[in-house]
C-alpha cells in the first residue's frame, strides 16, 4: 500500500503577541519559517484559521494556523480536512513536546497525545490517532508547573538554538514532501538534538 502525501501542514500555538515566542508556539514558528523560504500564493483567514499555500518540491501544499486557543485546535483542522476533502491521515500536525529533549526533532504516524492539549483536541474532533506529527522537543521543566512552562517565553539560550531547530524542522518537512513521510522518519528519527550541551 503506498504511503500518504502530505497535503496540509499545521502548525498548533496560541494567537497573538503575547504567545507569539513561547515554547507551546513552536508549531506557529515553524510554518512562519516555511512562508519565508515559501512565498505565499495565496491567505485568507475565518474564524477558526489562517491558511495559505505556498510550493515545496514542485508540490503545492496548505500551510494554517489555528486562531483557537491551542486546546480547542482541532476545530480548525477538522474545517481544513473537511473543507478541503482531505483525510486526517495527509495532514501534518507541527507542535511542541514535552516528552522530548530540547530541540530534538521526531516524526510519527499515529499514536497517543501524550498529554498535549492541542493533539488532544485535534484527535477527539477527527476521531483518528493516525494523523501525522513532527514533534519539537522543549523538555520538561525542573521546578515550574508545566503549565507556566510551556507558555513561557524562550530563554536566551534557548533563542539562540532557535535557528538550528527551525532549519532542522524545514528540513525534515522537505524530505517528506520530496521522499515520503517513511524516508523522513529514518532520517530524522535516530538523529539526536544537533544542539550543543543536550
């Protein structure tokens, strides 16, 4: 059986500035380093999302933004599947993860939400664990609630890796749209952080 093009990649955060470099916005980052490696064809917004396209190895893609709060993310990646026709199992899913080391980069098929509210979400509403994620590794914090943790501001040294990781990330989304999701994995997968001091 052939494996699933990715169509749709969405990247999970919370609107505004306030939000807009936290560690739970990785999702966002990614997709504003895409559309500028990617001009914008096209953008338009509703309610519930931004979406836009942009070409990636000679493919046409949708890149969105929920405008929800992340933990009601999957009403706006249930209207892009639905709106667009285009099942859970072609939509890339961007977003931060606690379980992993800071900065390292893993991509699944399917498989749990592991406690992430905007998974959570996007898999009640779709009804489906097999939905595509690239996860970015942020850590678990040493002291703070994880709840403080996720929605707070990069530290300076964690800006400074910023770049690293996104072009890390970049490079991952590339490799699925020109090899498949299966040849990204055994890329991307056995490759610890490239950070330094992880």
């Amino acid at each position: 059986m052939p494996e699933e093009q990715v169509k749709i990649l969405v990247g999970l955060g919370n609107p505004g500035l306030k939000y807009q470099w936290t560690r739970h916005n990785f999702g966002f980052l990614v997709i504003d380093k895409l559309i500028s490696a990617y001009p914008l064809k096209e953008e338009t917004r509703n309610g519930l999302v931004w979406w836009g396209k942009i070409n990636i190895a000679h493919q046409e893609v949708i890149v969105a933004k929920p405008l929800t709060f992340m933990n009601l993310s999957g009403e706006a990646v249930r209207w892009l599947s639905f709106g667009f026709k285009i099942p859970p199992c072609q939509v890339l899913i961007i977003h931060d993860d606690l379980d992993l080391d800071w900065g390292r980069i893993k991509l699944v098929k399917e498989g749990g939400p592991g406690g992430h509210k905007g998974v959570i979400s996007i898999q009640t509403l779709l009804g489906t664990k097999r939905i595509p994620r690239l996860k970015i590794g942020i850590g678990r914090p040493f002291s703070e609630s994880t709840i403080d943790y996720v929605l707070s501001e990069f530290s300076p040294k964690e800006k400074e890796d910023l770049g690293i990781i996104l072009n890390q990330a970049q490079s991952a989304i590339e490799t699925i749209l020109k090899e498949g999701l299966n040849k990204a994995m055994s890329i991307f997968n056995v490759k610890n952080s490239l950070l330094k001091d992880n």
